[in-house]
C-alpha cells in the first residue's frame, strides 16, 4: 500500500500525460515515466517526473498532483494553490525526498498580501504551462517541464521591473525554484502583477479580424483604402504594437536613451554584443537545422540553400546582438482597450529550444519576424472573405515593419531597410519551422498554418538572394 502523500503509479501517468494540453512531446511515445522527487506540500505534492521517450530521449516535468491511485491536477485544489503563494510570499521552502521547493520575492510584490484570504482559479487556456490568477492581485505561471538554469522570463522580468521599470510589462512579484540533492536549480514558477482591464491580445484580434470580415464586401475588390478604413482600429493597435516592441527592444539593448543611471553588475547579462561573421555562421546553421527538424516531421518540406541563408543574414554583420523576447507573437501580449496599447508577457522563450540557447542575445529581429508570424497565423484563422482577409495581412504586416523601423532608428541592431527586409525574412523561416514542430506536438490541427508560411518564406528567401545577387 502506497502512503497518502504519494502520487499516482507510473504507467497512470503514463497514459495521462500525453492528453494534457501542456505536455509537449505529444509526437513521441512515452516508454517510461520514472519518480525523481516528490515535494509533499499543503496535502499534495510536487512530483518530479522523469519521462522516457521512444527516440531514447527523457525530459523532466514538474507536475502538482493529488494523493490516490489516478493522477488529479493538484492546481485545482484551493489549499495547494494558496501554499505555492505562501512560498513566494514569505521566501519559504518546502522540502521532498530528493530536492526543495524555494521562494522568493520582489520589492514590487505588495507588503500587505494576505494570503489566507486570496482566492485562486485556474486559467482555462494552457500551452506548455499552467496560470492561476490570485484574486485581483497576481497571476503565477508554472513550468511544467523543468530545466536546469535560471528561466529567462524570471530574468528577463526582473531586469525590466527593478533596472529599467519597463511600463509595458506587468511588474515581477516574486518566483519558485526548485533544487534537487545535486545542487541544480530549475524555475518552478514565476508572479507577476495581474493587468485586470486588459484582454488576450490574440483574442482581441480575431474578434477586430472577424468584426472586419463582417464589414467586408464580397463582390468588391479590397482596394487598400476600403481595408484601411474598415480595419482602422485593428491596424491602429498594429502600429502601436510595433512601438511598444521597439521601446522594449531599446530598454534590452540598454541603449543610452533608456539606460537609467549608472551601469549594475546585473547589465553584463543584457549589455549588446558585436554581430561577427562566426555569428552568422552560427545562425544560419541554426536556421537549416530547423528546417531539418521539420523535414523529419514533414518529409515535404521545401529544401533552403545554404547560401541563400547567409546571404540574407550577411547585412546583420557589425550590427548589435542583444537580448530579447524570443518566442513573440500576439498570444504573449495583453491589450488594453481603456489605453489602447499593449503589455508584453511571458519571456520564457521557444519552450523547445535549449535553455542557454533562450538565454542568449541574437538580433531583436528574431522577435520582428516572430510578431509577422503571428499576423499570418491571425489571417489564416479568420474565416471569410479571403480576398480581404489577404489585404488586410499585407497591410498589417506593412504597419508592423514600418513602425517598429521608425520607432527603434537609429538603434545599433538595425541594419538597412533592405538588409533589414532579408533578414527577416530568413528568421521567418527559421520561425516557420519550428512552428511545424511546435505544432506536430502540440496541434497537429493546425501544421498547415506554418506549413504555408515555411514554403512563403522559403520563396522570399530565393527571391533576395536573387535580388542581392
């Protein structure tokens, strides 16, 4: 008999695991689920998974669960809930068998948070992690799948909170840890201050995109002047999206007219970089690589010369690398119609990529490219008019480039206009592809979005290097 504090057997979560929308290896198979650690806390616990693929691979997944013979998610349970916030909120610890739960605080959390009388719910909308919102106050995000190393969205966060005090990011409250008996630490979980008047910013543009398509006429050619003004507010929220993703491009690059005061130890993490030739080679070959990893999953993913790669990249020499958001699109913005501009969330990075990988700097075009993405992902999953829903991608994304360019000059990472067109769209493609990935494991309903865009970035891509040529 198992004791009360011990979490379901694992061939249980074996076959539970692949059916939670945050488990990110949906297109593998599970040939083993190993116990590394169970961190009881507030009659649940913590379980640290081992998880053995059929590809030879493992990961590990930090999973909130209920005593008793079938896995139950632990983060619905109000007790548990308000004991994750106590740690944060006091610096605790909670010990396990193998490792320690550890939190810590912020000087933005607020003095008088009474934890006892908070109400916690769990955000229905999951991707690779888990969201609960406490009352009016925070909102606490955990990692399901843990990584050794500090997480950038807690690095990231407290750099804009405490060194900058970027307005466009909601304020870092406070983080979780966890650290196993070797001494490695992995972010377990990070708080930040809730924006109650806003909305998902993803949300907010389907309904602008279909309110458009409503509007539209069928019969009637989408003459740029009838999309612009039937779109006015959609387009509107684009361009101020674009100088909200400047201005916090420029607090990254620590460029003079953001810098507060004198330099900390802490701005070596953030101080630019020189974009060498090595570098370029680096990321080209970082860019096939993608496209490989997308191949294996879809064999008839058009092939990328190398050459064309390098070429589209080559304008970026000499300019700055720094860090930035990494995974950006409009699902990690929040819109807030009372102000009509936008919050910046979740810094975490491509959950697929290597953590030091996350933790690097690469031109901020990389998030560009990632915001255009987005715009193509909004269009394709508007039903409707398609003529008009085309014009109105080609227009948005036209807004996008050409406020964030004249938001952001004349930063040290911002090459030509023309350079600048080609690199992007080589880190379209690069994003393109790991969407395949992402989307094979996650919604496979959805490969043929990125699938699109791969092969439309793919031409582009030709279509420069045969202009530079």
């Amino acid at each position: 008999m198992r004791s009360r504090s011990e979490t379901p057997p694992p061939e249980a979560l074996a076959a539970w695991l692949p059916r939670q929308r945050w488990f990110g290896a949906k297109a593998r198979r599970i040939t083993g689920v190993e116990r590394l650690d169970e961190v009881p806390l507030a009659g649940a616990a913590l379980a640290v998974l081992g998880v053995s693929f059929d590809d030879g691979g493992t990961d590990r997944y930090a999973v909130p669960l209920l005593a008793g013979d079938e896995p139950i998610d632990a983060l619905d349970d109000p007790a548990f809930c308000r004991a994750l916030l106590e740690l944060i909120v006091t610096g605790g610890r909670a010990t396990g068998r193998r490792g320690v739960i550890t939190g810590a605080r912020t000087s933005a959390l607020p003095s008088g948070l009474a934890v006892a009388g908070v109400t916690a719910r769990r955000i229905g909308a999951e991707q690779s992690n888990s969201s609960l919102v406490y009352g009016d106050a925070l909102i606490l995000k955990h990692f399901r799948r843990l990584v050794g190393g500090e997480n950038p969205d807690v690095e990231i966060t407290r750099f804009l909170t405490e060194r900058v005090r970027f307005p466009y990011t909601p304020r870092l409250l406070g983080w979780l840890d966890y650290g196993d008996s070797a001494g490695a630490r992995a972010t377990l979980g990070v708080a930040q201050e809730l924006v109650p008047d806003a909305v998902d910013g993803w949300r907010w543009m389907l309904e602008r995109l279909a309110a458009f398509v409503g509007q539209a006429t069928a019969d009637r050619a989408p003459r740029d002047d009838r999309v612009q003004r039937l779109a006015r507010e959609s387009l509107r929220a684009v361009r101020r999206l674009a100088e909200t993703t400047a201005a916090l491009h420029l607090n990254l690059a620590l460029e003079a007219r953001c810098r507060p005061g004198h330099a900390t130890p802490e701005d070596a993490a953030f101080e630019p970089e020189v974009i060498t030739r090595a570098t370029l080679a680096a990321w080209a070959q970082s860019v096939l690589r993608q496209i490989d990893g997308a191949r294996a999953i879809v064999p008839d993913v058009p092939a990328v010369a190398e050459a064309d790669v390098a070429a589209a990249l080559a304008g970026l020499q000499g300019r700055a690398k720094t860090r930035h958001h990494g995974d950006y699109h409009l699902g990690q913005t929040l819109y807030r119609p009372s102000r009509e501009d936008f919050m910046i969330i979740d810094f975490e990075g491509e959950p697929l990529r290597p953590l030091e990988e996350r933790r690097g700097r690469h031109s901020p075009l990389r998030d560009v490219a990632g915001m255009l993405r987005s715009i193509d992902y909004a269009a394709a999953s508007t039903p409707g008019a398609p003529a008009w829903v085309e014009a109105w991608r080609r227009l948005a994304r036209a807004a996008f480039l050409g406020s964030y360019v004249e938001t952001a000059m004349p930063a040290a990472f911002l090459p030509d206009w023309r350079e600048l067109d080609a690199a992007v769209a080589a880190f379209e493609l690069e994003k393109a592809a790991y969407e395949v990935v992402y989307e094979a494991n996650n919604r496979p309903d959805w490969l043929p979005i990125p699938l699109r865009g791969l092969a439309g970035a793919a031409a582009r891509l030709s279509g420069s290097a045969a202009g530079a040529a």
